[in-house]
C-alpha cells in the first residue's frame, strides 16, 4: 500500500516519541468545540496556533495572555487546565511523511518514499509500469493551497515520478525526463487508455483547468 501525506517540507515536525498532538474540546464553554495542534519542543508541549489567531478562537484568553512574550513561552498545560486536557479528544501524528507499507506474512511495515516524494502534500497516487521493465512504478501529484495564512501555501510539489525495482527501492526520474509536471493543486490524477495503447495521465486541479500528459510508450 501507498499512503500520501503531508510531506517533510514544513515547519511541522512528528516522532513517535514526540507527536504532533491535537487537543478537542470546548475549553471556553461556549457551547462550541475548540480543536488545538500542539508541538514538542525541548521535551515540552506547546501549543501551535499563534496567539493572536488563539484569541480570535477563545475571546477569554486575551486577559490571561495580554503580551505575547507570556504566551510564546506557555506550554499547553500553562494555557488550558489539567482537567480540560485530560477530558479532551486527543489525537496524534507520528509522521508526516509519504509512505509505502510492505507486507511481510501479514504484517505491514512502513517505509518512507525517497526525499523526492517528500517536498509537498501528495494527494494522489497510481501505480503502473511506467518504463516497460516489468515492476510497479509510482506516479504522485498533490500541493496544496489551504494552509492558514501565516503558513502560506505548500506548493513545492510538481509531480513525482518513482520508478521501482521490485524489491522494495525507487527512484525518482526527474520532471525534466519523465515529462510530467503537476504543479499546480493537484486533487486526483487518473489513467485513461488510448487506443494505441498508450496511456493519458489526467491530472484534476482545485478550482483549475484539467491537465493532461501522455506516456511516450503503452503502460501496464
């Protein structure tokens, strides 16, 4: 199996021993539910939202936090009680990067794709035999412009594609041979079969024109 994911190419960090965490509930009693990323750092957890975009959430947190000095060095613990932590729905991400699992007897091990996977958000993937050698190939797509304003967009991404050797290793072929540049935000990416027997590779875009790229031999 192929997942898509964030990608390493953010300000955004995971381990499994220090996860990017996320904190739901309604901590200012409005009647309303309040989800909260927060990161590690030096072993402790803070919270991710910059204060000004906190307050606009939760209005009662500017007399607590009058300064940002305050709030830039709270900890999550600091910002909300023990016991609205401790009830709150709590979620966790240990990796942000794009992966493949292998099955070993029945167990799935996770492998991170090649750094050139790992650039933008990848949104899509399709498997296929690209370059006529017999194994499984890797054709990625993904960008993305909805990040929150201080973020800015994750864009980088401009197509991946990974050619594979059948035991597990990949590698990528770069845009300028493979000839396919999804640059834009891409949403889906699917093969349609010629009759020639080649294949087109219709890339779908947010709130943009269709893109289309045919492969220079037949696809399997």
């Amino acid at each position: 199996m192929v997942a898509g994911n964030m990608g390493l190419n953010s300000r955004l960090r995971a381990s499994k021993e220090e996860p990017l965490m996320l904190f739901a509930n309604d901590f200012d009693a409005n009647g309303q539910i309040d989800p909260v990323l927060a990161y590690y750092n030096g072993g402790k957890l803070y919270p991710l939202p910059l204060r000004d975009m906190m307050i606009k959430q939760m209005p009662p947190l500017k007399k607590k936090y009058v300064r940002y000095k305050a709030y830039g060095e709270a900890t999550i613990e600091d910002v909300f009680p023990k016991t609205d932590l401790n009830s709150s729905l709590k979620l966790s991400a240990n990796t942000f990067a794009t992966t493949w699992f292998e099955n070993q007897h029945g167990k799935f091990i996770a492998h991170a794709l090649p750094a050139a996977a790992q650039f933008a958000p990848v949104n899509q993937v399709i498997t296929a035999d690209f370059n006529g050698d017999g194994n499984v190939d890797l054709l990625l797509a993904g960008n993305s412009y909805s990040p929150e304003v201080e973020t800015g967009r994750y864009d980088a991404g401009n197509g991946t594609l990974l050619l594979g050797d059948g035991k597990g290793g990949w590698t990528f072929m770069p845009n300028r041979y493979s000839g396919f540049w999804a640059t834009k935000e891409a949403r889906d990416i699917k093969p349609v079969r010629l009759a020639n027997g080649r294949v087109l590779i219709v890339v779908a875009n947010n709130n943009d024109r269709l893109e289309a790229f045919v492969t220079g031999s037949p696809v399997q």
